[in-house]
C-alpha cells in the first residue's frame, strides 16, 4: 500500500495520563483520513507527534516509506507536513502576507521582499479556491479567512500533507461547505490530509477513511462510505448514542429576561443590534439563530454587562439591570457559557479548582475573612469534574491550558450549570463536542429548563437550535426577523429568515 505517513505503536504519557497508547495510523497518498475520538482521547497529542511538536516516548514515523525523527515543526515543514491548529497561530496586527513569511522571510539585496511573497501566495490562493487578500489584515477579516490565511502559510512551505486540528469548531455552516471544497481542491492537486474532528457529518461527508481512538488506543480504522454515523459513534463511545432530545412539554413560568428596544455599537462604533425586543420566560428554552456575526455577540454582551446599551432597556425578572455591572448581574442569576473559551471563559493559567470558582471565591463557604478554604474548593472542583467528565492529567491541580479544547469547555460548562442560574446564557455550548459530550449537555440544558429556569441558546448549529429550543428568534444585520415556535418550523424556513426574508414574506 502506497502509505505517505505510517505512525507506528506510538506512546505518549504525560503526569498522571497515558496520551497515546500503542497507536498505529496510516495516511494513503491522495486520502482525507478523519481522526475521530472523544476529547481527550489522544488525537491532538498523536497529531503534535507527527507535526514535531512533541516527541514520543515508543514508536516509529515514516514518511514515504523512510523512518525519520520529527525533531521540531521545522524538521515536520522540511518532510512536507504542515498542520493547521484548532487555535490559530497568527499576528492580529500583521498582514496576512506578514503572517505567511513569518519565519521564512524573502529577501532582496538585503531588504525584505514582500512584493514576490504578496505574488506567490495570491497564486496559491487563486490555485486552491481559497480567495484571500494578501494584503488584508489578520484583525480585519473573519475566522474562517483566518483558518485559510494558516492553510495558505502551510501550501507556501509546500506541505504534502496537512493536518486539521478541529477546524469547523469556529465555522459558519458556509463557510464548512467552503472548507470541504477546499480540502477536495487540495486532493485533487496531490495533497494527503488528516482530519482531527468529532463531527460525524463532515466525516461522511470529505473523508475517505476514519480511524477511531478511545482513552488513548486505537479502537479501529474504516472505510467511510461503508459505515453509518451511528456505527462510529459508538466505536467512539463505546456505548449507544442518541441522536434525537428527549423533552416534555414546555411548562411556562414568569417573564424572567425582557429586551426592550435594545440598540448596542460594535468595536467600529456602528451598530451591531437595532432595536431588538424579546422575552425569555422561566421554564423554556428561546434560541437565537443567525449566520455568524450579525449581532449575536453584542446582544450577549449586553445582558452580560461586557458591552453598553447605548439605548433601550434591560429587565432581569422585572428589575431594570441595564446600568449594571457584569458582577451585579452574575450575583443576581444570570450564568454565562461564552463563545470563547479561551479568551471569556478560563483564565488559562489558573488550575482548574480555579477556574471554578472565579464567580464564587469571594462567598462562603469558598473563603471567610478573604482566606480561602482548600478542601471546599477542591470538593466543588472534584464534584464538577466528575458531573461533567473533564479529563485532565492532574485533576483539579491541572492548568486550565493543558486540557484539550473540549474539555475546557465541559468545564466552563459544569461550573456554569452548578451555580443553578436563573437565567443561562449558553453561546456556542458544544463547540468542539464530541457525540458523547454532546449527548450529556444538551440533556443538562433540557434539565435546567425543566427545573423552571430560563435559557437563552446562541448557537450555529441549527440542527442543535431546532432540538433544543421552544422558541426560535431570528436575527439578521442586527434586527429581530421574527420569533417562531420551534415545532412549527424547519431548517428551510429558517434558512430564508436568516437570509432576512420575514416569515410572512418567506412564508
């Protein structure tokens, strides 16, 4: 078999893990090979092995049928591998062409060469559909340009094969069919590529073949087009997965969230939300559907205090909190689940016991006399890393940046959904789940309604949104389009409602 990498019975352990236990892959010249698991399950490590990042403790690499020691990412570029990461490594304030060159710059007669650079990387981007600017700034354009300004700066160092960590986990529905265009574009040049995901429909949907690992070995390798979605899941899991939600009738309780004529300015001063009214009311879930940035995260850091209402008002169960701190309105029950993780939700330096009680340290009976009790915070931390199944190496004691991307998340999750808000605003809540994870916080969200509580769900995922959600309200350009009974409707008519067609018109 003409294998362009072969991984073989690698072993990877950190303090107290074992990463990657006797794990053997192979990569055929010209395949999209999905690497699925549970976070957790060892696929970033594995794939940081092979990219140089980290070096196995047992094992053997080959490229093109030679052993070699991928001994640094520069050693991975000179074999022809690149890898994309799940968070980018880019320069917010450099250009993309700056980003491209960082580290391989050009010169001529001893001045930095930007102009061919500009050139080549235009020609790369034209020859693999992937339209970038080169001239564009990094802070200037979105994710999903960012995530091919890092597939640029790979093809630049010509890599043979690439390495997707994760890379929907930040995407709009189109710009991942714009992605798998992509990823076939690169295939049909040549290029191998190896897909880090936990989403089954993409799988089925570019790769050739999957290899499935759980707590760090491998559980087996199969041909796609022959296997179901549910097969996978459960070679992932190791058990039944339920794709559907389980829900009772939505039992309405008092208004507890009132927007009323919201307006709120974006970082370029213009405006991001128009007056948007909406209700939420205890004992349902109210969804918010819309492509990506059309005023989803200003509303959110709105009633979460991180951004000014610049007019209309606020009212959390009946009390006007629109002046009001990000602290005072935590302390009066509005929980947060952010869209960043890494940015909004952990400070990443911190261990994980705390983590969970950035909300609460400064209560009984966390601490008294501002000392904090050890023992209570690390009873509440183990309560909530067991409730939630966050792996980590260490446990508590672990730094918030050692876990993988999902695990951060059921942790911001776990310490949200513990402090029983009466208002949880959940952004983006299973990005970067896997089925299993996924599962589990869809059920916790449903549990939080039932238990009288009110939910505001921002997600993109619209298969998630219709499940989930009692109501659906639509937003487009900053404006409300219509609210919608979730049972009433589809993914056909929200689509249109999101294209900013009003439901009388698209009706």
């Amino acid at each position: 078999m003409d294998y362009i990498i072969e991984m073989q019975h690698i072993r990877k352990e950190f303090p107290g893990i074992v990463a990657n236990d006797d794990i053997t892959l192979g990569l055929r010249r010209g395949e999209i090979h999905a690497l699925l698991g549970e976070n957790g399950a060892g696929k970033s490590t594995l794939m940081s092995i092979l990219f140089g990042m980290v070096q196995p403790d047992q094992g053997v690499i080959k490229v093109n049928g030679r052993e070699v020691k991928v001994a640094s990412p520069n050693v991975a570029g000179r074999l022809g591998i690149g890898m994309v990461h799940q968070h980018f490594k880019l320069v917010e304030t450099f250009t993309v062409t700056e980003n491209i060159i960082l580290g391989l710059e050009p010169r001529k007669n001893l001045m930095l060469d930007t102009r061919t650079a500009s050139r080549r990387i235009e020609e790369l981007s034209q020859k693999y559909g992937l339209n970038v600017d080169p001239l564009a700034l990094i802070e200037d354009i979105s994710v999903g340009m960012q995530q091919r300004v890092e597939i640029l700066k790979m093809l630049y160092r010509d890599a043979e094969v690439l390495i997707f960590d994760e890379p929907t986990a930040v995407l709009t529905p189109q710009e991942i069919e714009e992605l798998q265009t992509i990823m076939r574009n690169l295939i049909a040049e040549g290029k191998s590529i190896i897909l880090i995901t936990h989403k089954l429909k993409e799988i089925k949907a570019v790769a050739d073949r999957c290899t499935v690992l759980r707590r760090g070995k491998t559980i087996g390798t199969v041909n796609v087009a022959e296997t179901s979605e549910q097969t996978m899941a459960e070679m992932m899991v190791g058990r039944h997965v339920s794709f559907q939600v389980d829900k009772q009738a939505v039992q309405l309780g008092e208004t507890v969230l009132k927007l009323d004529g919201v307006s709120i300015r974006n970082n370029r001063k213009t405006w991001a939300l128009k007056q948007f009214s909406l209700e939420v009311r205890a004992g349902e879930i109210v969804g918010i559907a819309g492509v990506d940035g059309n005023g989803q995260s200003e509303l959110v850091e709105g009633i979460t205090g991180l951004r000014k209402v610049e007019s209309g008002q606020i009212r959390f169960q009946g009390e006007d909190v629109t002046g009001l701190s990000t602290r005072a309105r935590m302390e009066r029950g509005i929980g947060h689940i952010p869209e960043d993780r890494q940015k909004r939700g952990l400070v990443l330096d911190y261990t994980l016991e705390e983590n969970m009680i950035l909300e609460v340290y400064n209560r009984r009976p966390f601490s008294k006399y501002g000392l904090l009790n050890k023992r209570i915070v690390r009873e509440y931390a183990d309560r909530i890393i067991a409730s939630f199944d966050v792996r980590s190496g260490q446990g508590a004691v672990s730094a918030a940046r050692m876990l993988s991307g999902g695990n951060q998340q059921k942790a911001i999750i776990g310490r949200e959904i513990e402090l029983n808000p009466t208002l949880l605003l959940a952004v983006q809540p299973t990005r970067g789940l896997d089925v299993g994870a996924i599962e589990y916080i869809h059920k916790r969200l449903i549990e939080h309604r039932d238990k009288g509580k009110a939910v505001l769900l921002v997600s993109l995922e619209l298969d998630e949104i219709l499940k989930l959600s009692d109501r659906i309200a639509v937003i487009n350009n900053g404006e409300l389009v219509g609210v919608v009974e979730a049972s009433a409707t589809n993914e056909q008519e929200l689509g249109r409602m999101m294209a900013g067609i009003g439901k009388e018109e698209g009706a």
